[in-house]
C-alpha cells in the first residue's frame, strides 16, 4: 500500500485536494467494489452452496467475485462452514497471507456463532469473529446461493463508501490495534493445536 | 535417489475436496510416502448425540455427510427404528428409497465433476452440477432446504410428497441417462482424462476387502457387494437393478461406475413410482419423546460412498448412550497412502478425488 500511502501525504499539501481526494475515492471505491475475489474457505456443508453459487446457475463471475484458491490473490474471505479448533490456526494464517484492503463475510450459522454446533461440543470455534474482523454475516445452514449473492452486494456498497486517506479507511486491517476482537476465540486460535 | 522434500497439502487446498492435511513426502515428483491428517473438521457429533433426544438428532446426522443428508437420516433412524421395533408405512419406504436414489445422484454428480476438475476438465464439472442443480431443487420442493434435509424421520418421513412432485421426478429421471451418457463422451472419452486416470492409483480386490472400503471404491476393484442387494433392507428386493463392476480397480474405474450406477438409480425410482400408493408417511402412535427400552442396536445401507452405519446403546432414557457411526468415507479414504505411492504428485491429486471423501462424514 506504499503507494496510496505516499498518495495520501502528497494530496494532503495539495489545496483544494479534498476534491481531488473525494474523486479518487470514488475511482477506488468503484474499482475494488466490481472485482471482489473470493477465497473460498468453505470447511463444511456451507461450502456446497459456495461451489454452487459459482456455477453455472448462479453464475457469481458476472458480479467479479471469481472463487481464487490463492489467499495472495484475494480481496475477501468467505469463510464458509464450521471452524473447528484444529483448524482455526490456519484460518487466521491464510488470512493473514492475503493483501490490504481486505474483508471477510462469515457465510452461515456456523462460521456467524457456531450455530447448531454452539451447545455440547468441545471442539468448535463458536463464531469466526473470535479471531477475525467479520465484515458481513450470512444467515442459514445452509445460506442459499442468493444470500451469498446479496452479501457480495452489500459488501459492495460497504466498499464504495470507503476512504483511502491514510488512518480513514476502513479496509485496512493491519492498520488497526487488532486484528479481530480480542475474546477467548483468539486466545484458542493462538494456543491451538496444528496436529 | 535424491534428496526427500516434505510438501504439506491442505488444510485449505481445492483439491483434497475438504479439509484433510496430506503430509507427503517426494522424491523429484514422485510420491515416497503420503501421510493423511485428519480432523480438522471433527465437530464431536457422536458425543453430541447423548445430549440430544432421539428425534434431535437427526438435524445432526445431516451434517455428517453433507453432499449426500438423506443417507445419514436414513442410517440413523433405521437404527432407532430396530432399537424401538417401530414398524415403518409402507408408502414411507417408498418415499426413503425414492429420495435416497435421488441423493445418490447428486452425490455421484459431485464425485464425478471433481474428478473432471482434478484432470483438468473443468467443463465437465459444470455439465454434472447443472444435474446436481435439478436434484437439489426437487428437495427443496420436498422438505424446503437445499442441503440439510431432516427429511428422513423415526418411524417414517417428516411430510407426504407435495403436489407435482412425482411430476418433477419423473420429468428429471426421464432425461438424466442422456445427460449421463453425454457425461460420459465429453469426461471419459477424452484422451487427456483416460490419460490421467487410467492404471493410476490401482486397488487390488484383496486390499480393497481388506481395508474394509466399500461402495464405489470397492466395486470399482471387481468387488462385487452392494447392500441394497447382498443385504436387502427396505423395499429394494422388489426392484430390479444392476450393480456396476470395474475391472482394474483404478482411477477411471472407480469414477466411471459412479455415473452407471447414476443410470441404475434412475431405474429403481422409475420402479419405486410405479408402485407407490397413497397410505400414511409416519408410523402411528408414535410417542413425541422416544425412550427405547435398553439395549443396543445396528444398521447399514447402501450410502453413496459405501456401508454406512450407524450404532445405537439405550440405556432407557429418551437419550442415546452412545452412538457411533461406521463412516464409508473414513474407511475408503485410509487407503490412500497405499494408492498415491510411486504415483507422481499431480496424480495425488486425482486419487484423493477418485476416493471422493467427504470430511464431514471422516472427521465427524
């Protein structure tokens, strides 16, 4: 991000560079919004309904969310079934690969809170928002295709409203204090077992 | 000889179909040794199921083996069923055979569109979810959900058929042995796919037995066992079907009888519409909480991936003392390290999906 770095102290000498920042903001806003790579890292049943929506009947390469299985090729993590303690660590790790500015939609009941695996288990991470930023929650077990679908939109719009000044955006996650909440989840991630 | 490299696969890679770590070890290109590490997706269902009532834990058996729902529901209830001595409608019979045979091709669908993905045929993948698709909806049309069916109940099935539904299936069984034999030109005739697959990963009879695979795995090696017809269950005695062989026990056997025993499926719904006739859908007098006299209890069937049972103890209270799941897909999948030596590591990719495990149903 060095150069939207340098970009933002040099606009901020500029007079009047509001008005040229707002326009750049748009330039950027709209081009990371329409090309939102996925990786998909569908764990469980949720993962079907990942695949599905990038076929042929849903189709999601019209929206620019193209599934990629390199984490240095994407913009959002769609985590996409249960997390279980084992896996957890590679979750956080696989995230941490992918580059600035980045997102993160936890698809389904059990990457939201654990859902049908939240009572009576030892070994499930109850939420992925334990150790990451979660930027858009998906309902269902599973969540059909659509609700991916109006995610992926709803994220767009989340993106388009963004700024790329230096401490505004909020994108940037390597920028905050953070990465995630700090609660027990993270704690586990940390602590877990690799095998 | 040259120096060993250790190459770590998953637990995030497209191509172990799920979340398994194979810790292999390679000389040049060629696999050595392929080390498969499970349980990342270990969810402690067995142990959950002693905290549930009978009834709620079939919303659980769901996510077992979630590219094939209906097969767990049927395993576990049938296991209840014997524990209980509940005696199924015959019409619900029916329905379980009917939507069974539909889930086997939306499994096999899977399986074979992996494998045309995992030997570069990425068309061929989409041509089998187009019918997948067509599958997923009848359920939905059935129960309302797309993959998590909770479909299959103790003592029958949770609803009757909706209107048009027979319809709908009889339309889709109708042009799926088309669609299947283009499958089988555009996948199978390809010379870079029979390229890939043929001799790759070969399983002797003998060590298919003796590792204790089942279903495609173990036919596609000539062993020639099926549940639904060497240990009858349900209505299937009164249908007539085939059950494919491979000859070779390799890759391409194993991926191609899959997309037969799709065609024989077709025939046995065929057969099972004909014969349905109205009557009830849910075994009568059925009390809300379930408390099985003590005792333990085991059932099988015919699952996608091969023998799936499911093992039952009561000790008299309305919830399960133990219960345990013979899984197909853990068995089948333990052959791998013997498969994917001296292959090459492009052709790990392909055995791992010939096997077509599903993590859920591994790890539990």
């Amino acid at each position: 991000m060095a150069f939207v770095d340098d970009l933002g102290a040099a606009l901020d000498k500029t007079p009047g560079g509001g008005i040229i920042l707002t326009s750049l903001d748009a330039v950027m806003d709209w081009s990371r919004g329409k090309s939102l790579w996925m990786m998909p890292m569908g764990t469980a049943c949720c993962a079907m309904e990942l695949i599905a929506a990038s076929f042929s009947r849903f189709d999601f390469d019209r929206h620019g969310s193209i599934p990629r299985p390199d984490p240095r090729h994407c913009d959002v993590m769609v985590v996409a079934g249960t997390i279980t303690r084992k896996m957890a660590p590679a979750v956080k790790r696989l995230y941490d690969q992918m580059p600035d500015p980045k997102w993160v939609i936890a698809m389904g009941n059990c990457a939201v809170s654990g859902g049908i695996f939240y009572y009576d288990t030892y070994s499930v991470i109850r939420g992925v928002d334990e150790f990451l930023p979660v930027d858009v929650y998906i309902a269902g077990c599973p969540p059909r295709p659509e609700s991916l679908q109006d995610a992926i939109l709803r994220l767009r719009e989340q993106v388009s409203t963004d700024s790329i000044a230096p401490g505004k955006s909020r994108a940037l996650k390597s920028e905050l204090p953070s990465s995630g909440s700090p609660r027990k989840g993270e704690r586990d991630a940390a602590g877990g077992d690799v095998g | 000889m040259t120096e060993e490299t250790i190459v770590n696969i998953g637990p995030s890679h497209p191509s172990t179909h799920g979340v398994c770590r194979i810790v292999v070890t390679l000389d040049g290109e060629v696999v050595v040794k392929a080390e498969p590490i499970i349980g990342h997706l270990h969810r402690g269902i067995e142990k959950m199921a002693e905290n549930r009532t009978y009834l709620q834990v079939v919303p659980l058996t769901d996510r077992l083996d979630y590219v094939g729902s209906m097969y767990a529901n049927w395993a576990y209830c049938r296991a209840v069923e014997r524990l209980a001595g509940i005696r199924v409608p015959e019409r619900a019979e029916y329905i379980r055979v009917i939507v069974c045979e539909l889930q086997r091709i939306a499994s096999h669908m899977m399986g074979i569109g992996s494998t045309g993905a995992d030997t570069g045929a990425f068309t061929a993948f989409m041509y089998a979810f187009a019918q997948r698709d067509h599958v997923v909806e009848l359920f939905e049309a059935l129960c309302g959900s797309r993959l998590t069916y909770n479909y299959v109940r103790p003592g029958g099935v949770s609803m009757d058929l909706p209107d048009g539904w027979v319809e709908q299936v009889r339309s889709f069984v109708a042009q799926h042995p088309a669609a299947m034999m283009e499958l089988d030109t555009l996948l199978f005739g390809n010379v870079i796919a029979r390229a890939r697959l043929k001799g790759v990963g070969v399983l002797p009879a003998d060590t298919a037995v003796a590792w204790g695979t089942s279903g495609p795995t173990a036919r596609g090696s000539g062993v020639n066992w099926d549940l639904r017809r060497d240990d009858p269950y349900s209505v299937y005695p009164r249908f007539d079907f085939e059950v494919p062989l491979g000859e070779n026990g390799d890759c391409y056997d194993r991926a191609r009888i899959r997309l037969w025993e799709c065609v024989e499926s077709c025939k046995i719904i065929d057969q099972a519409l004909d014969q349905l006739e109205p009557g009830p859908v849910k075994a009568e007098g059925l009390p809300r909480l379930l408390a099985p006299r003590p005792g333990d209890a085991y059932d099988h069937i015919e699952s996608a991936r091969g023998s799936l049972g499911v093992y039952l103890v009561s000790d008299g209270s309305p919830r399960p003392y133990r219960m345990k799941v013979r899984s197909p897909a853990f068995c089948n999948l333990s052959v791998l390290p013997l498969l994917a030596e001296g292959h090459t590591l492009s052709d790990l990719v392909v055995i791992i999906g010939s096997l077509d495990p599903v993590f859920g149903e591994v790890d539990r």
